[in-house]
C-alpha cells in the first residue's frame, strides 16, 4: 500500500485498528487517505467500498468534509441518491458525496480527527437508506 504521506499518529493507530487496508496518495497535489474494504448497510447496489478522504493543509486543525466512494453507489431500491458529482483520483473515478457537518456539530480542533469523521460517515450511509 501507498504511504505518500504521514498521517497523525493517532490517525495511522486508529486506521491499523480497523483491520482494512489503507494508504496514503498524492493526486495532482492533493493528499487522499483511502481506506478499502468498507462494509455497506444494506441497501446499496455493492456490499463494499472503498472510500476517500480529502487531507486539507491545516488538518487535523481543519476539518475533513464529504467522502468519496469506489465503487459509486447505488440505492438497491433504485431511488435517487442527491448531491453527488465524480472525481477523477488515482487513476480512478470516484464518486464525491456532498456531506457536511451541522451547525449543531462543528469540528473541534484537537477532539476531532478522522475516527470521528468515519462515524459520521457511518451515520450518512445508514440515513441515506432509511430515507
């Protein structure tokens, strides 16, 4: 696996917790970190991804938004899934879900890091298919 760049320790720690293979990528200046091997609720057209974070200067005291999926996803139910777009990275189109923190829950510089934004993640696949 790629390692292009160093994540925060303690974001390297929680990614070899998770038991998935990751990397670390430059694309046209940009770092990504992808995490492959992510299981999907129920609902979507695969049963697993792999999934893209955008690594801004300024994190972790900038906040990470939205995530990318390969491969792009689907409702199984056939619904629409909104504001998507694609993103050529790494060789590969991938598919840019539009997500954002609420006002209600800002990212807080030296609490939030990427475990954190993975739970959101989380919580906006499980919403998108009970919708």
């Amino acid at each position: 696996m790629r390692r292009d760049f160093q994540l925060p320790a303690n974001d390297e720690a929680f990614l070899n917790t998770l038991g998935r293979a990751w990397e670390t990528t430059l694309d046209r200046g940009v770092r990504w970190v992808l995490i492959h091997g992510r299981v999907l609720p129920a609902g979507y057209n695969v049963s697993t991804v792999s999934e893209a974070h955008r690594i801004d200067a300024g994190y972790p005291d900038t906040q990470l938004d939205m995530v990318y999926f390969f491969p792009a996803l689907q409702r199984y139910d056939g619904r629409t899934i909104g504001a998507l777009s694609t993103q050529p990275m790494a060789g590969q189109i991938w598919q840019r879900w539009s997500r954002h923190r609420e006002a209600a829950y800002p990212w807080r510089p030296g609490l939030d890091d990427l475990s954190s934004h993975l739970i959101l993640v989380d919580y906006w696949l499980e919403r998108e298919v009970v919708q």
